[in-house]
C-alpha cells in the first residue's frame, strides 16, 4: 500500500519511458496529419491506431490497476479523468477500425481521435506519470509483465531511446534499467 509519510524523489522508469515514446510517436504522426493527402490521412490513422491499441491495452490492463493501488486521492482523481478519456479513444479506435475511409465520417472522426489523444498526452504528461513516478511500487515487476504483454500485442521490438531494445521481457527490462539509471544521475 501507499507510504505518503516521506516525499520520494521522482524516478524515470522504464514504463514511464516507454508511454512517453509511445506519446512522441503518436504527436509525430499527428502532426502530419492536417497538411496532407487523404490517402496519407489513412496510412497515418491505420499507423497510429496500432500504437494506441497497444498503449491503451497495457494501461487498462496492467499499469494503471497497478498505478491505482500506490497513488492517494488526487492521483485518484486524475487516474478517473485519464481512464474516461482512454473510454474515449477506445471507441473512437473501433469506430475508426471498422469504417470505410470514404465515409464522409471518416475525416471529422480521425480530428476527434486527433483531439483526444492530444488531450490524453497532455493529461498524462502534465501529472499524471510524474506523480507515478513518484511511488514505491515494485517497478521491475510491473515492467517485467508489460514488456511480456507488450511483445504478445506487437510481434516486434520495442524501440527506446532511439534503438530496438532486447524482446525478450526480462532482458529488456534489465538493460532499459542501466540506461535509465546512467540518465538519472545527470
Ligand atoms: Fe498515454
């Protein structure tokens, strides 16, 4: 359970790190999106909602029931706001799955999608991962499963930090924790 009695120092984590990534890809890909070709719109969604499934599935399935359980009232509070915001773009991924792309629809709901993910990013990114990253939960474990589910998802390595990182889930974790730990010291 949570311990509030000491302050602890805000740590990057290699989950933390990795929404992040998943985070900058999807701006990346966004930001293309208004001045483009309709046929670049579709290979733009088609690519961001494969990030954005994987991204949503891990956090609803493993890192924010675990996230849940180590931060106290306010982060409780933020945690409901993100989590109906990913309800959000979970449907607007499943409407956008399933329509035609020549469905007049199809452009005002990728702008939504658009909107939203914006919205979640900023959500996240403003709060919610440094108050995360504030915990003491077991890191290295929460890691160790997501990297595994990761990889069942995704079939492909994870880039961090600009390179393919190890698949297999422990070995990841191991060497993004050495990476990380040079990076905090600066
Ligand atoms: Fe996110």
């Amino acid at each position: 359970m949570a311990n509030h009695t000491q302050p602890i120092e805000a740590r990057a984590t290699f989950i933390t790190l990795m929404l992040r990534e998943d985070h900058r890809n999807l701006r990346q890909l966004f930001e293309q999106f208004d001045n483009t070709t309709m046929t670049k719109k579709r290979e733009i969604v088609r690519e961001a909602l494969a990030v954005l499934e994987v991204h949503t599935r891990l956090k609803e399935e493993l890192i924010y029931p675990t996230w849940r359980e180590h931060v106290h009232e306010q982060g409780l509070d933020l945690m409901d706001e993100a989590r109906e915001t990913l309800h959000v773009v979970h449907a607007l991924i499943n409407t956008l799955k399933n329509m035609d792309p020549e469905d007049t629809r199809y452009e005002p709901m990728c702008t939504a999608l658009k909107e939203q993910v914006t919205h979640h990013i900023n959500e996240e990114e403003g709060k919610m991962l440094l108050l995360a990253e504030r915990t003491d939960l077991d890191w290295e474990r929460l890691a160790t499963h997501v990297a595994q589910r990761r990889q069942s998802l995704e079939q492909k390595p994870l880039w961090l930090l600009g390179v393919p990182v190890i698949v297999n889930a422990r070995e990841t974790v191991c060497a993004t924790r050495a990476v990380l730990s040079g990076r905090s010291g600066g």
